[in-house]
C-alpha cells in the first residue's frame, strides 16, 4: 500500500509547468508564472526548516505565536522586509526579501485562521 504522505509529496514534485500535478481541463496557463514562482516559495520555505534556528524541537516563531505576539511578529516582519527591498545588498538579496515577505504572510494567514 502506498503512503498517502509519500503520494502526496510525489504529487508536489511535478514539474515546474505542472506543479501540483493538475493535469484536467481546469488547468491554467498563468500569464505571471504563478505556478513556477509558488513551487520556488515552498521550496524556498522548505529550506528554512533546514537552516540552524530550526533544529530544536520548537522555532522561535513558536513562541512568540504562543505567547500571543505572532500578528505583530508576523506583520512586523512583513513591513521590514518590504521595506528593505531593493535597499539592501544585491539583486538576488531584494528577491531574497520578497520570498520572506510573502512566507511572512503565510505564517500569519495559519495565525488568522487558528484566532479564536
């Protein structure tokens, strides 16, 4: 028997023109790159769980959610990182800060959804 996981991160891993595997009618032909630029986000996300602030069993970012400071963290980090665009480093740098801004956003769109 297959694992459901295992199925689905197999179906994640298509390919960049199809990369959630949607292979109907209803597939879209982004005009933005859409499909593309949210494969490189998750795998950009991805790779901050393997970064060293997230090897212990609990991030950061968990306690501040936890100790009811996340929108403020979350939104605050938005801002910085818009901000910081284009101001700071290299190209690659301000393309760096638009994939945090919108992991940023992620994380708070968990937080808004988990508000009670």
């Amino acid at each position: 028997m297959i694992d459901p996981e295992e199925k689905i991160m197999e179906e994640l891993s298509k390919s960049v023109s199809d990369p959630f595997g949607i292979k109907d009618k209803t597939w879209i032909d982004y005009k933005f790159r859409e499909g593309e630029l949210i494969k490189e986000l998750r795998d950009y996300i991805d790779s901050t769980y393997d970064q060293h602030y997230a090897t212990e069993k609990y991030q950061a970012t968990d306690i501040i959610i936890d100790s009811g400071h996340g929108t403020g963290f979350c939104l605050g980090n938005v801002i910085k990182y818009a901000k910081r665009y284009g101001r700071k480093g290299t190209h690659a740098d301000a393309r760096k800060d638009l994939m945090k801004v919108l992991h940023y956003g992620l994380i708070q769109l968990y937080i808004h959804d988990n508000m009670r």
